[in-house]
C-alpha cells in the first residue's frame, strides 16, 4: 500500500478518459487535480447581428475545465476523467469521450473532442512540476501526423515546453523521385500561444536507413533525446536542443535498428498481433530498456522467450541482451505454480517497472476459463529479468479492465510528478475549506484501493 502522504509511484492507468459524472456512491474516489493555471476554450454563438460569411461561432476562454483522478493501488487500474463547470454545451455533449496519449516524462496528453460539439478536436495537456493544464489545437489539415498522432511534449530552459509531431505536408507537391510519399514536416506548439495560432514549421532530415513505413508505438524524450519508436522496425531519435533552438531550421535525425533479430516486417493484412502487444521500452536510469516475448507470433506459447536488451545514448556500441528467461522456464518456477496462473494463455503486454530495477509485469488474460462463474478475471504477474525470478501475482475481476480490453491499460509514473499535494477531495468540507487528502492503509480514500478490495486481487508472491 502506499504509505501516508504518498501517491503510488507507478500505476496501471486506463486509457479511456470520460465526461465526469456525479455518483454520490463513488465521488468519494474521485480527486480532483489542483492546477496553477487553466487555459482552455469553449465556443459559443456569435449572435444574430454576426456579418455574413462568418462563422456564428467563436471561440471564449472557459476556466472551468478540470481534471479529476481516481488513485489506485497497482495492479488495479487507475483513471482519469474530465469535468466541466457551466459547461455551455452540456445538453449537446453526448458521447463524449477522451484519451490518454501519453502519461511520462512529467506530462499528461489527452486527445479530446473539446471545445466544442461540433467537431472540433484539441490536445489536453497537464505540465505536472508546474501545475498548468492547457488546450491547445490539433493541427490543420494541411497536415496529417505521418510518425505519430501523438505530439511529443519537450521541456524548454525557460521552464515552458513545445510539442512535437511529424507530419506530412498534404498542400506540397510530391518528390520527384517517384516514391508516392509528401514531404514531411516537423509542427512546434510552444505552450504560450494562443489556442488557435499556427503550427510553427521546422525541416526534418532523416537518414536513409530510416524506413518507409515507419509508425511511431512509443515516444519519449530521455538525456536530451528526443525518440520515437516503432517496436517492430526501430528508433527515429534526434537531439532536443535541435528542434528548441529557434535558429535552427533543420533538425538532423539518426535511426537505430532494433537488437538482432527482432525486426517485424509490416504486415497490410494486420492479421498478425501488432509489436505492442508484446513488446515496450522505456528510459530507465542511464540506458534505453527493451522487453520483447520472442516468438509471440511463431512459437508455442512454452517456447516463448521473455527477453530484455539495454542500449547506451549515445551510443555506438549497440544494444545488449541482459535477461532472458523461455515461458516453459518460467511455468515451472514455485512460485508461479503456487499462484496458479494460467497456461492456456500467453502472457502479453510488459509493462516495465520505473522503480524497479528488471521488473516487468505482463497480463493474462483469462476471460474464457470457468464460464459457470459470474466473475472472469485478469492476471498480472511480475517477473525479474535480471535475476530470472518469478516475483509476485494477482487476480483481478475483469471488471476493474475497462471493457475488458487489455489494450487500454498502459503504465505511467505521473502520479509521482503531480504529487498527493495537489489532490483536492470533490465535495468541499462544510467549513469551506479544501482539505488535502491523507493517504491512509486503513481506510478507502480517494480511490486507493481497500483491504477487501486488496483481497478480492488475491495477491500472492513467490521465491524460487
């Protein structure tokens, strides 16, 4: 449990990201995150008196925007949702729905329909350390994001920071050289311009070992890096201080191959498992750490290999393999018999542990086995790569996956840039005074999970 005064450092965080609504049963769940500065927008009628040909809407700052969070204690998935005060559209917004893009590196990126109900879309994002949540528009389209549709956010010296995406130019004529593809562009946000200001424009230079067809699964800046990472193909990287520096209107990209033998040819069928189902990466200390199940698409599952490579950057020594261990291997270890995981499945998306050292946990998901019980269930277990042990498992009700869905849990360490401090409880005290929240083992309290709900995830460890 997480100790008092503390948020987990590392959660399971669903994906999805709803309008909130008010359930007097679970609100006591919900904090919401106290924020230095919104800057959001909603738009409303112009009025009848408007001139013809323009639109009879335009855009107002909304100050009502709010991000709420329910904490929970790992592996149960934590949430988020988004609330908002004297919302002028709220009998039209029906079906609202958001996203997290990205939850790391002291950032929080929503994908969102706001400001409005007609079609208009916009990132949100919370600078956690500074406390600020911003809405800042999606690109025109003039532009389509060819590596990524998330924007990668980069700290600027100044303490403010930019966003990132690579995008094809759909307004420029196509290269001579007959290959089909637009040119591509790099579109900066800096976070102090207005909500509906250009995109600013910079000129990427790939190397030519960087392929064609190349989609982004992970990005991330790490050691002054800034990389994008497609886990079948490689990494596209580049230096941030490249893109922040105003001067320079070109930015040199390098591409490093993934470890030997884990390339994945792009399949136009998409009948094969997608790599991040099976693989991850993250920056973790001074290197670049890759998990991959080997042969998730070609081996029988006790043949399958749990593998982790470390990479340098900058580096020209390559990557190097540091744990591996086959899931026959693993089955056999006491104390996954012990916990009476599965074996009908295989274990599927590793997600790297950013507190501790060689742990990665994978799911299984188990949602045909006893089809007699109400109640089918998810299983994560955690295993050691470095040291080739089995460390801890839990059963959890499939109930608490959303949609059951394991593609919509992802790991984040967020919780540990914004701090408990700046978790408000909803309802106000009658004093009117916004009391912090305490984090207690004892009690239910903004969403960490209780002791019977603890039990109810059966969780067990084992040692070999």
């Amino acid at each position: 449990m997480a100790t008092a005064g503390a948020v987990p450092s590392w959660v399971v965080l669903d994906r999805l990201v709803h309008l909130h609504k008010v359930d007097d049963e679970e609100e006591q769940d919900w904090a919401t995150i106290e924020c230095s500065e919104t800057k959001a927008y909603v738009t409303v009628e112009n009025g009848d008196e408007s001139p013809d040909g323009t639109s009879p809407f335009r855009l107002s700052p909304f100050d009502g925007l709010e991000l709420l969070v329910r904490v929970a204690e790992p592996p149960y998935p934590s949430a988020l949702s988004i609330r908002l005060v004297d919302d002028p559209d709220k009998d039209d917004r029906r079906g609202f729905l958001s996203n997290v893009l990205l939850a790391g590196g002291g950032f929080l990126v929503l994908g969102s329909c706001l400001p409005d109900t007609r079609g208009s879309n916009s990132y949100i994002v919370l600078d956690a350390p500074s406390g600020s949540l911003a809405m800042i528009s999606t690109l025109s389209l003039r532009f389509r994001p060819s590596v990524a549709y998330t924007p990668l956010p980069l700290r600027r010296p100044d303490g403010g920071y930019v966003l990132v995406l690579i995008a094809m130019d759909m307004m420029n004529s196509r290269p001579a050289d007959g290959s089909g593809y637009l040119p591509e562009v790099i579109c900066l946000m800096p976070s102090w311009l207005p909500f509906d200001h250009p995109w600013q424009l910079k000129t990427p230079l790939f190397p030519p070992e960087k392929p064609r067809l190349f989609g982004a699964h992970e990005i991330f800046s790490f050691q002054g890096h800034a990389l994008w990472v497609d886990l079948g193909r490689g990494i596209l990287s580049c230096d941030c201080e490249d893109i922040l520096l105003s001067s320079n209107g070109d930015v040199q990209f390098r591409y490093i191959d993934l470890p030997m033998g884990c390339k994945v040819d792009f399949d136009p069928s998409y009948h094969r498992a997608l790599p991040s189902e099976y693989r991850a990466i993250r920056g973790m200390g001074n290197s670049i750490r890759f998990v991959s199940i080997e042969g998730y698409t070609t081996m029988h599952r006790r043949d399958m290999v749990l593998c982790m490579w470390t990479l340098i950057v900058p580096s020209s020594s390559g990557w190097r393999k540091v744990g591996e261990i086959s899931v026959g291997e693993l089955w056999e270890q006491k104390g996954f018999k012990t916990a009476g995981l599965p074996t009908h499945v295989p274990p599927t998306r590793p997600m790297l542990s950013s507190h501790e050292d060689g742990v990665v946990y994978f799911l299984l998901g188990d949602f045909y086995e006893d089809e007699d019980k109400d109640e089918k269930y998810i299983h994560m277990f955690s295993i050691n790569l470095l040291t080739r042990k089995f460390v801890s498992s839990w059963r959890i009700p499939s109930s608490c996956c959303p949609q059951s869905n394991l593609e919509l849990l992802m790991e984040s360490d967020i919780l540990k840039d914004i701090g408990s401090h700046r978790l408000l409880p909803i309802a106000v005290p009658h004093h009117g005074e916004a009391k912090r929240m305490k984090w207690d083992h004892h009690e239910t309290v903004m969403g960490l999970t209780s002791k019977e709900d603890l039990g109810r995830a059966e969780k067990t460890s084992g040692m070999v």
